[in-house]
C-alpha cells in the first residue's frame, strides 16, 4: 500500500477507516464531489426537501430584523459563511447589505472547490463590487485558522441545517470551536431544522424521484473513481429513518448480499454480510428549547429566534458572551 494516498484526514484515509469499523461508516462530507453537487443542488428543488425553501423564506420576510445588530454597530464588518454553497440564500442578505450600503466583506467557506468557484463566478456577475474571499477547509479547519480575522466585528452563517450532520456530541464540538473562531460579541446565524411530524421528516430524506437514493449512492460511485474500486451499486439500498426522540434522521447503505469489494488504490478488500449497513450520514432535528441549550451550553447568548409561518425550520441568531 502506497503511504502518499493515505494523508491524514484525506478521502483515501477516511474511507479506509471508516470500512474498517464496526459498523462501517463514511463522513457525509464526502458526498460533495462535482456530482454530488449537483445532485444536491436537485434536492433542494425537490418538492420533498422544504428545509431549502422554509429558510428562503425566513430570510426573505424577515432579513431586516435578523440584520439588524450587525448594521447597527454601523462599522465595517466580516460576513462569514461556513458551508455557504450555491449561496442562493445568502444572497437575499448581500442584495439587501449592498442596498444598505454597508462596509463588508464576504467570505464563503465550502469543503467543495468547484462549489466555490461557481459561486466566485455568479457573485462576481450579480455584485460586481463585493469583496469576496473564498475559503476552501472543513467547518473546524477554517475555525481554527480564521482566516477572515482582522479585528472587525464578525457575522458567522451556519446556515441550511448544516450543524445537522452532526450528532449532538459533535455538534457541541464544532459550537466549541465557533465560539474559540468568533470574537467576544460577534454574531452567528444558526439554520436549523426543526422537529415535526416525523412522515413529513423522512419523506424529506426518502423522495420519490431517486434523487437522494442517487446522492447517497453517488458515494461508492465516488470511491470506485479516486479510489480505483470495484463497487456495484446495484448490490446496495438507500436506507433512510427517523427516530423522533434524538431528532436523527439516519442514512444507511445496506448492502443486500455477501460481497467483498476491491479498492485497488489502497491495495485493500472490505467484506460485507448479507444486509450489512454503511452509515452515511445524519440530520439531526430539533425542538426550540434544544436549541436554547446548545446556546447556554455552548457560550452564546440567544438575541432573537426567526422561524417560517409553518415551524418548520429555525434561524437563531446568537451573540458570543
Ligand atoms: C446540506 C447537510 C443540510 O442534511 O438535510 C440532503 C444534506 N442529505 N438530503 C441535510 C442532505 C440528504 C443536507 N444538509
């Protein structure tokens, strides 16, 4: 086995250990390749998937009010946006900044390259005078470097449900590593979607195109091309559930029969029993009054909590003690 591909935290690294666990596992941030992307892009048009167009419309009634603290502080300020995308909704914010004619900067931060890109290009077109600097790295990896520091005051996006994909142990990990980013004072809007009928919840996860089965399947699709594998998809299912008291809704790919698979890249072979699953990924939900305790527990203080006419999705905004 070659050492060069597998690099500290790399995807060769990742899938190898993840294969090699009980239960077998792979990170959901490893969904976003340039297919992955767009089939993200498609659920978010699904008529299923509401967490897209609940936060749209949070952002378009209410982005004066959730604006507001920041444009009163009335200096120049950071927009920081971890996971920021197509940026479709973060671009309600910018037209309404740029109208305002606030003194900002935006720096998107996207695990995805060609995600970035696009978004530099349509930014560079639709608001040709912004200041944009992208930030490829992971949630923790950008937090931990700041790049974006220079002692202005700082607005942190977390926005579409992406503290979802986390457990909440996890979750509290990355809130730690927010509040070490951030500077006393600064603000974070938080997008979180919310508990509700659990029918509605997996029908979000489980559409009736195939997409979400294909974007969860595009992962082993993805391993046979960097990782040179030998993976037949049609020996998988897309297995999503919901367990209403944790508010995880789960990912699984099962395989549904005996099978060993290839990795040449890694020289390696993984075994699977009949109806073995891999977990891919999870989308937590919660109620309002867990999401007061991440704030106390993880250092913030609560200013204000903007929600959809339905309850279906939360957009919290929080200030560093
Ligand atoms: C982008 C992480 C918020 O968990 O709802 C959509 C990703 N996965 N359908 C989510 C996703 C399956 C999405 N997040």
């Amino acid at each position: 086995m070659s050492s060069k591909n597998l690099d500290f935290g790399s995807f060769a690294q990742d899938v190898m250990l993840g294969l090699s666990s009980y239960p077998k596992t792979l990170p959901s941030k490893y969904f976003y390749d340039e297919k992955g992307d767009k089939l993200f892009q498609e659920i978010m048009n699904l008529p299923e998937y509401y967490l897209t167009r609940k936060e749209f419309e949070i952002f378009e009634n209410q982005h004066e009010e959730i604006l507001r603290p920041i444009l009163n502080l009335g200096q120049y300020f950071n927009l920081v946006e971890l996971g920021a995308g197509d940026g479709l909704k973060t671009k309600i914010f910018l037209q309404y900044l740029i109208k305002e004619k606030a003194d900002f900067e935006y720096f998107p931060i996207d695990f995805s390259a060609t995600v970035l890109e696009e978004l530099k290009l349509t930014l560079k077109t639709e608001f040709p005078g912004l200041t944009v600097s992208t930030i490829k790295d992971t949630y923790r990896g950008s937090l931990i470097k700041r790049d974006w520091d220079n002692g202005r005051p700082n607005l942190i996006l977390f926005l579409g449900s992406n503290l979802g994909n986390f457990s909440l142990e996890e979750a509290y990990d990355i809130l730690n590593h927010l509040r070490i980013g951030a500077n006393h004072q600064d603000f974070v809007l938080l997008g979180l979607d919310l508990k509700k009928n659990p029918q509605t919840i997996l029908d979000a996860y489980h559409d009736s195109k195939g997409v979400t089965k294909a974007f969860n399947l595009n992962l082993l699709d993805r391993i046979n091309r960097e990782l040179d594998g030998d993976i037949n998809r049609e020996n998988f299912i897309h297995w999503p559930t919901y367990e209403p008291v944790s508010g995880e809704c789960r990912s699984y790919l099962v395989s549904m029969v005996e099978q060993t698979i290839n990795l040449k890249a890694l020289d390696q072979s993984f075994h699977f029993d009949a109806f073995e699953p891999i977990f891919t990924e999870i989308s937590k939900k919660y109620s309002l009054s867990e999401i007061d305790d991440l704030a106390v527990k993880g250092g913030f203080r609560t200013v204000k909590s903007f929600t959809d006419k339905e309850n279906y999705f939360a957009n919290i905004l929080w200030q560093r003690l």
